[in-house]
C-alpha cells in the first residue's frame, strides 16, 4: 500500500508545471485541509521545497537531492517502466529483491534501485562491487511476451541503452563488449545482469540488472579492479547527478524496448554491432571446455556471438568468456 505521503508526492509530482488545490488534493486523498498542510511541513523537512498560494494551491519547486523512489518518479518521462520503484539505502543485491518481488505480484516495470549493495553479483559466481551511493545498482522486473530462448536478447538491448546514453548524456565513447560489458576506454564502466524464470515456452518473468559506475575515484575500486575498472567521473572529470542519469536510462530503455517489441531484434543487433568492440578482429574465446583464438563475426538474429571454432567452422556462442 502506497502511504499517503507518497501518493501526495505522486499528485503534486504529476501537476508538476501547474498549482493545485487543496481542495482537489483533499478530494483526491480523502484527509482534510490540516491534515495536508500537515504532510506537506513533513515534506519541507525531508528537503522537498513547496510553493503553497491561496487560492491556487501548492507545487513542488525543488526535490530533495537524496536519492529516493520519490524523487527519482519526479519528471520521470516513461508510461510504464519505473511508474514502481523500489529505492532501498543498502541491499545484498537488487537482483535478490526483485525476484522476491517478481514471485509476488510486482508489475511490468517494477524498478528495484540501491544505494548500495553488499552482496552486489555478476554472472555465474562473479562478485559486483557496488560501492555506496557511488553508482547506478538497478533492477527492472519485466513480464515480456517473448520465448525463453530470445531472452539474451534482452541483455544486448540494455548493453546498446546504456551506450546511447553514454554517447549522448555522458559525452563519453562507449563499447560493448559481447555480451555484457560497456567499456571506456578498453576500461569496463557497467555490466549486465540478466535472469529469467520460465516454462518450456514462456516466460514468468525477467529480472535485467544494471551496475553502472559513475563517481568512483580510483581508490573507490578494490585494488584487483584498478587496472579493469573505469568511472563515468574517472572518464570525465566530473561529478554525475545519480538521479538524472537513472531518469534517462530509463526514459532510453522504455523506448528502445518498444521498438523491439515491435519490430524484433534486428534493429538491435544493428545498434549493438555499431558499438561492438573487436568486431572483425581476432578473440580470446574461453567456454567451459575450451580456450581458442577466433575472429568476431558478429552477433546472430538471435544474440548469439558469431566466431569459428577452433577447427575454423562457422559457429553461434551463446555462453562464453571473451578477451583480447
Ligand atoms: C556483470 O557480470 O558485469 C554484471 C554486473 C551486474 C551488476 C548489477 S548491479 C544491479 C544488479 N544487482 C546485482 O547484484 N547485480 C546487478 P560479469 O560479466 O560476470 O562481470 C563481473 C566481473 O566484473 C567481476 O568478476 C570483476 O572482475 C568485474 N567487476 C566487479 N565489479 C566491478 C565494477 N564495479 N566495475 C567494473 N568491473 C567490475
């Protein structure tokens, strides 16, 4: 149950550019005039700035800088992804709480967002350092109507989302390498997490998570990561507004995930193999089994990488270690 703070936030967030009235918010939350003028002294408190003119009524001017389900929502453009979010100060891992909430009733769009995470993982037993309040550490509950086996598709949409907004917002050259990781510099500044429940034929449901490593210095990094790791601030020079770049990837992912939707992967792969890296050239290539040299030919309709094996026959890899 959403408390009536929140729903107050979410009135005033939606009349963002207007006033409105004590009487409609009333009406709306069913509490009285005192009660509202009431929330709203609590909200000052929290670091939120409101405008309250008789005869027009109230609007938010400033959001706190905390980083809140709240004041991410606040100017939030998407229809459907992050109209849930779930913001937690520490975590073991947003992956962890968005399948306990995907096993419940948690919609389409549910977004599970941490300050931290002490037990933040990559794929198989890979740790994720996700140092406080340093980085993006985010996880979408979708339901999407696609077969299992196209899935993986999703972890290449995300990987081609977060390049968009790197190139455009960040100002940054992004790559991807297959099939998770977005590099800077040959450095790794994110990684993708996807993971799935599903029948023979359909999906339950998709967990995707985002680590993203935006204001880290270098001693923010374990020292093992030092020559690996990057930061959107080590990148730059800057400092980043945490909130602002969650608002636009997802503003980016909504859209991106709708044109899949409607028109499959191709256009994806497209995206993807614009900002592959080493596309073309010769790879390190490590399986459960094996460890060769091969060249990148790409990525298949289905996501899969495109190499040779090592008696140099065309093939489609779909779990694999790649390096250079
Ligand atoms: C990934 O795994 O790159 C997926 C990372 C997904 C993290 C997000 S954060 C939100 C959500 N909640 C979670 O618990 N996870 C997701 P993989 O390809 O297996 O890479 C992991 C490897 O990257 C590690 O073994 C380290 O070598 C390296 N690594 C660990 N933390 C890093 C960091 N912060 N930056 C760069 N590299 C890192």
């Amino acid at each position: 149950m959403q408390s009536t703070r929140n729903k107050l936030i979410d009135i005033l967030s939606n009349n963002s550019d207007t006033y409105i009235s004590g009487q409609a918010i009333s009406e709306q939350l069913q509490i009285s005039r005192s009660a509202i003028w009431k929330h709203m002294k609590e909200l000052e408190k929290d670091g939120y700035v409101i405008e309250g003119k008789s005869k027009r009524g109230y609007r938010i001017l400033e959001y706190p800088n905390k980083l809140s389900g709240n004041t991410i929502k606040w100017g939030l453009e998407t229809e459907w992804l992050g109209k849930e979010i779930i913001y937690k100060d520490t975590l073991k891992s947003t992956q962890i709480l968005a399948h306990e909430l995907a096993q419940g009733h948690a919609q389409h769009g549910t977004v599970v967002v941490a300050g931290e995470q002490t037990q933040g993982r990559g794929r198989m037993d890979h740790t994720w350092e996700s140092s406080k309040e340093k980085g993006i550490w985010m996880s979408f509950i979708l339901r999407p109507e696609i077969a299992p086996n196209q899935a993986p598709q999703l972890t290449l949409l995300a990987a081609t989302v977060l390049a968009e907004v790197l190139r455009r917002d960040v100002g940054v050259v992004p790559m991807i390498k297959w099939p998770n990781d977005l590099l800077i510099n040959r450095k790794k500044c994110a990684g993708i997490l996807t993971e799935m429940q599903a029948e023979q034929d359909q999906i339950w449901y998709v967990v995707l998570g985002m680590g993203i490593n935006v204001n880290h210095t270098l001693d923010d990094f374990p020292k093992d990561l030092h020559s690996r790791a990057t930061s959107l601030k080590l990148e730059t020079d800057k400092t980043w507004e945490i909130r602002d770049l969650i608002q636009k990837i997802l503003v980016t992912f909504e859209r991106t995930y709708n044109t899949y939707l409607d028109n499959g992967f191709s256009v994806i792969k497209e995206r993807w193999e614009k900002d592959g890296f080493r596309i073309g050239e010769q790879i390190k290539i490590k399986t459960l089994r094996d460890k060769w040299e091969a060249p990148f030919l790409g990525i298949a309709e289905d996501g899969a990488l495109q190499t040779k094996t090592p008696n140099g026959e065309e093939t489609k890899l779909y779990s694999a270690e790649i390096d250079w």
